[in-house]
C-alpha cells in the first residue's frame, strides 16, 4: 500500500511539474511577443492579413518602394513677396544659397527638354550628371567648368563658410554657360544619328562573315572525294 501510494504521489508531483513548466512557458512567450510588439515600429497586426494573396504583395510593394521616394523642392517661391526688400534693406544670408538650389534646376530643365532621355534623379550625383551629358558639348574642355560649377553648389548647399552675392555671381555665370552647352545636346544628338560612325561596324561584320564563307568552302573542297579521271577515247590503230 505504501509503495502504490508512493508511485501515486510521484506520478502526482511529476504532472504539477510539468504543468508549471508549461505556465511558466506561456507566461514567457506571451511576455516576450508583448515587448516584441512595444518594441517594434510596424502595425501590431501583419500587413494585408486576410487580403489576397495578389493585393499583399502589392502592398508590400508600394510599401518597400517609400524610401525610394526623392523629392528636391523649390527653395523660393515665385510668388513669395517675402525676399522683395527696399533698397536700403539687404537680403536675409542664406538668400544666395536658396537661389543657387533653384538655378540648378534651370540647369536640368534645359538638358532635358533637349533630351528627355537625360532626366536626372534627386539621388544622382550632380557633378557625374553634367560630366556625362555635356560631355559632348563641351568637348572635354568644359570638365574645369562643371568642377567649379559643381564647387559652388556643394558650398552653398552644404558648407558653412559664407556665401554671399560675390560668391552668387561667380556661380550664375557658369551656371548661363552650362546652359549655353546644354541648348547644343540636340544639335550633337541628330548629328550622333545621322553620322556614318556606325558603319564601319558594318563593314567588319560583312568581311567578317566573308571570311568564315571562304573558310567553309575551302573545308568543303578539301573534304569533298577528288573525281575520277575522264576515260582516254582516243581509238587505238589495228
């Protein structure tokens, strides 16, 4: 008797163990997934749950394609009556380096409507951006240029130093050449189609492709059986 009770108590306590142990289990889970979920920035519920799987994907798409979302706005507004001052007030500092933000953008509208294909954006390095679409215009001569240009921009953009109206001027003039060389991409873009650059090309495919038809035919005499010798006719004398 005392032996059954003792297996009893024994398989008694093993059970209240293992039900602790499984308490304590989903005591730490359901803690866990709480500070998960305080922790965590997204929804407390998964994005599209119940949705199609069509439209989740979809709006895992469109969710994914938010920080590739660039936009560089306008610094002053044309209708902005705020930077019309008298004659004997001055500008506000940061003036110069507000217009020098928008003249950029004059910059790539012209190269644009000159070609669209040559849309830059907001991401792109501007200094790469001119070095490659001016490059024919300016001929490899005009890389000084951009630099400068590109310069400028950077400083009143990102350096602390002043940049005043001195500074400003220096920047508008390249800025009116740059445009000068980007009025001349359309002219460069029909003469790049209209060239006979192309044609040489050409004509190494076509000697090219002469060459390999003369080396199979050579291979085909060299493997084709020589012919038998005609017959003599000749008529022998009795």
């Amino acid at each position: 008797m005392t032996q059954e009770l003792t297996g009893v108590t024994v398989v008694i306590i093993v059970s209240i163990g293992i039900l602790i142990l499984i308490m304590l289990f989903i005591f730490a889970k359901r803690q866990i997934m709480r500070f998960a979920l305080r922790s965590r920035r997204g929804p407390h519920v998964p994005i599209g749950h119940g949705a199609k799987k069509s439209l989740k994907k979809e709006i895992h798409r469109r969710i994914d394609a938010i920080p590739k979302i660039v936009y560089e706005p306008r610094m002053i507004s044309e209708n902005d009556s705020q930077y019309i001052m008298p004659p004997d007030n001055h500008l506000p500092p940061f003036y110069c380096r507000l217009k020098a933000m928008d003249d950029v953008k004059l910059l790539e509208q012209e190269i644009t409507r000159q070609d669209p294909c040559l849309h830059r954006h907001p991401t792109e390095n501007l200094r790469a951006y001119l070095l490659t679409t001016l490059a024919a215009p300016l001929n490899g001569m005009g890389q000084r240029m951009v630099h400068q240009f590109c310069d400028l921009y950077e400083h009143a953009r990102h350096d602390p130093s002043e940049f005043g109206d001195e500074e400003y001027q220096v920047f508008h003039r390249l800025l009116l050449k740059l445009i000068d060389a980007a009025r001349l991409l359309k002219s460069y873009s029909n003469s790049r189609k209209s060239s006979p650059n192309r044609t040489p090309v050409k004509k190494s495919q076509d000697k090219c492709r002469q060459l390999l038809e003369a080396k199979l035919k050579e291979k085909r005499e060299d493997e084709s059986p020589p012919l038998p010798p005609p017959p003599d006719n000749t008529e022998t004398s009795v």
